[in-house]
C-alpha cells in the first residue's frame, strides 16, 4: 500500500488560500471576474484574461469531464501504481491537472470525455486534496 505521508505538500500562499480552505470544507472554488466574467484556475490575484484585479470567489459544481491523461507505470511512494495523471474540463470552463480515482487506471476505463465529480482527500488537517473519479460512481 501507498504511504500517503509520500505525497507532496501543497503550500497555500495568500492568493491560494481560499483554494485549500475550501477543499478542506468540501468545496471547490474558483475566481471569476467581476469585469469580463471569465472564470479561472488556478488561483491568482488578477484575471488571466483581461488583467483586471476585480475578482470573486465562485464555488464550482465540482462536475467535469476528462479532457487528457497519462497512466504513470513508474513507482512513487504516495501512490499504489499504475495511477492516472489528468487534465479535466471544469463544467465552469478552466482545466484542472489532478489525478482519476476510484476507477481502473486503463485506456479502456478512462475515456476521454468521461464524466468526472470532484472527490476529496485529506492529507493532513490543513490541506485536503481534490481529485476526481467517473460521474457514475467506481468503475
């Protein structure tokens, strides 16, 4: 079995913090412009589409779909292998890199497209990781 202490430590910084409150209290969040709308991750203190510093915090559906993985073969000491390492469309529009859970770790289960939902993983008291498995429960 995986040892999870392996894993690395996000580091929440001023602008990531609302990020990490959330994942903590099972909440996916995200920014959005309060000038031009668009909404964005991962966190920053201006829109990366028109520069404007007039954010919001907006909390996601936590729906996605699958838009690009890679099964990684080689050992890690946080991760039972294989595992998958993935891009995921957020139904509020940015990609997400994260991993695939609670499925077979093969070509045939991921499927691009695939409808994915936010899960939640705590890792230590303060930092609880998000990662997403298939829409329609374990596959």
């Amino acid at each position: 079995m995986a040892d999870r202490t392996k894993i690395p430590r996000p580091r929440p910084t001023p602008e990531t913090q609302h990020f990490w409150d959330g994942t903590r209290d099972g909440k996916l969040l995200l920014q959005a412009c309060n000038d031009c709308d668009g909404v964005y991750f991962p966190p920053r203190p201006f829109c990366p589409i028109c520069s404007s510093r007039e954010v919001r915090i907006v909390e996601a559906s936590g729906n996605a779909t699958l838009y690009s993985y890679v099964i990684n073969h080689r050992p890690h000491p946080g991760f039972d292998g294989p595992y998958a390492i993935a891009v995921v469309a957020l139904a509020e529009g940015p990609r997400m890199m994260t991993n695939i859970v609670n499925c077979d770790q093969t070509p045939e289960a991921l499927q691009l497209d695939m409808p994915l939902k936010v899960t939640f993983e705590p890792l230590t008291d303060d930092i609880t990781l998000p990662y997403f498995e298939p829409a329609g429960g374990v596959q």
